[in-house]
C-alpha cells in the first residue's frame, strides 16, 4: 500500500521521508519523486516470532512516496506534480510550522491544488467526451451516460469544493475510477516543528479543515539520530525533545489509511498482512496468494491476543478459542488465518 508525502517547498517533507523510512533523501530524484519503505511497529507481531522463532519474517510494512515539492508561486505547475501520487491510497500533507509561517493559509493553499488538480483531469475527460460524440460512433450512449456523471463532479470542484464528502453514484464511481480523485483520499496533516514545544491552538485550527492532526520535529530528531548513541539522550534532553515520535507518527499513518493487521504464522514464515478494514476472509486469502482464493475452502482463525497469552495453538484449541470460518466471515484486526484451500 502506497501513501504519498506531499508538501510544499522548504516544508521539511524530505525529512519526515528520512525519519520515517530511514532513506536519505536523492536529489537526483527531487522533479520526480522517491519510495521507501517503513516498517510498522507492531507488539503483535514480534510476539508471534518470540511464540514460532521462524525462519523468515515479514513485518508489516508501508510505502511512502516522497513527492516533488509542491510550489507557493507558481501553482499552476502542481497539479502535474501531484499527480505522481494519484496511486497512493492516503496523503500525508507536511505543513512546515517554523518562523514565520502560516500552517493554516498552507493548508487552505494545498485543498485549492487539490481541488484544481482534480478539475483538470475531469474536465479534461468531459472534454474528451464532447469531441468523440461529435463523431459517428456505435458506444454515444455511453459516452454520454459518462458525460452527465461527470458534470456534477466538474461542477462541485468548478466551485472550488471537494469532492470527498460528494456522494457518488455507481455510474460516477466507474468514470472516476481511472482518475483516483485527491480529493477523495483520506489524508493526515503533519505539523512539521521546529522542536516539541509547539502550538496547540494551531493542530485545534487546522483540525477544523476536517483531517486529523500530528505534530513533530522531523528535522531535530533526524540530528539526534546522526549523534553517535551515546550522545543523543543528553542533547535531546537540551533541546527539550520529548520521546522520539517516529513510531507514534507511523501508527497515525496507518490508522488514516483505515486497514487492519492479520497474520499468518508458522516456524517456516511469520508475515503481517495489511488488510482493508471490512474486508472478508476470501479477500484476505487473494492478499495472501490468488490460488488461495480460487480453492478456497474454509478458514481457521483465532485471535494472537488468546495465542499470546496461552502460549501454544494446543491450549488456545482447548480453551475453544479457535474457530472454523466460511468465504464470508469479516477479518478482524489481530485474527491469525491458516487457510485450507483445494488447490
């Protein structure tokens, strides 16, 4: 699963990008945009490999996309840089909040590139429309039936709304698919500090644009990070950081993206899988492996918590906390899934 980072220029995105993925940034990628990927922390999962000791793990992992940086003077040019993200399921908007700047004004400037961003290329498709309906061709109804979905969407980012709380018919939902709309994303703001000493009345602002607010000092706790060990607790305690917010920052990415944690588990493999929340078992085995899907036959599920706390799938069996699900039992966050498959 993908996340875009997106900010405007001087907001200190690259370094959330380095904190959070430990990758430094490549300037000969700054005009196109540069992956990595960070790991989740997750007590669950490295209480699976203390219980199985595997072979192999897989942690859960996300991947960030570090984007162009976005620009204050001319705007024009930033609907062609976001569009490297229309991919990524969430946005991560670096709000830089040190001397001088406005957060609120920047994030009030970032929602009009969205929605602009969002206007040219559904404008762009009505357009298209309207030229081929002028030609003689057997699929005009069609055609048509898309143009009039899409007029109501043009017309809401026309006037500078989003489109995020619109909602959508099935018609609209297929001729949007292939946009994947910003601003339809969830997104988190990140009030990018300066140090820990930051302004809560400004997260309580921003807050009120709808998205929900972290803040942190990405670039002092990279220069803590530089210090050799022994050196980084004394100088954190004199720039007055707090507890390292690199974890704290990833499990708020991971909450806005709406998806949940199961396992599969074994001596061989322990791997984490990231699942859309509300997502059925069947789908869980097609994340695992498509020939999973197919064959399908039933599930086997318990919850690493019981496992956890019994110390083996023997007593977790005998405690009757194991159970035998169908294609359409709804995975839940912590299951571990062993799926038995015909194929």
């Amino acid at each position: 699963m993908k996340v875009g980072l997106v900010g405007y220029q001087g907001s200190g995105k690259s370094a959330v990008f380095q904190l959070l993925t430990g990758v430094a940034p490549d300037p000969a990628k700054a005009h196109s945009g540069q992956a990595g990927i960070a790991t989740l922390p997750d007590e669950r999962f490295e209480r699976l490999l203390a219980l199985y000791n595997p072979k192999k793990v897989v942690p859960p992992r996300i991947e960030l996309f570090d984007t162009p940086g976005l620009s204050r003077q001319q705007q024009a040019g930033n609907a062609q840089r976001l569009g490297v993200i229309r991919e990524a399921y969430a946005l991560v908007h670096v709000i830089g909040a040190f001397a001088g700047a406005d957060p609120f004004a920047d994030a009030e400037r970032f929602e009009d590139d969205l929605v602009l961003a969002d206007l040219q290329v559904v404008s762009g498709r009505i357009e298209r429309i309207e030229r081929d309906l002028k030609k003689p061709r057997p699929d005009r109804e069609e055609l048509k039936a898309e143009g009039e979905a899409l007029q109501p969407i043009a017309e809401r980012l026309g006037e500078g709304q989003a489109v995020r709380d619109m909602e959508f018919s099935e018609l609209q939902e297929e001729a949007c698919r292939s946009f994947s709309l910003l601003t339809r994303k969830r997104q988190l703001v990140l009030l990018n500090t300066a140090d820990s000493d930051y302004d809560r009345a400004a997260i309580e602002k921003l807050a009120g644009l709808g998205h929900r607010v972290v803040a942190a000092p990405a670039g002092l706790e990279l220069e803590v990070q530089a210090l050799p060990e022994s050196e980084r607790a004394e100088f954190a305690r004199e720039m007055g950081l707090a507890e390292p917010s690199r974890e704290r920052l990833l499990r708020a990415i991971f909450e806005v993206t709406d998806r949940i944690l199961f396992y599969t588990a074994a001596e061989k493999e322990v791997h984490a899988w990231l699942l859309k929340r509300g997502s059925t078992v069947l789908e869980a085995a097609d994340e695992i492996h498509s020939d999973l899907a197919r064959g399908f036959v039933r599930a086997e599920v318990w919850a690493v918590d019981d496992l956890v706390r019994l110390g083996s799938e023997r007593e977790l069996k005998a405690a009757g906390l194991h159970h035998v699900e169908g294609k359409d039992y709804v995975v839940q966050d912590g299951d571990e899934i062993f799926i038995r498959s015909g194929i």
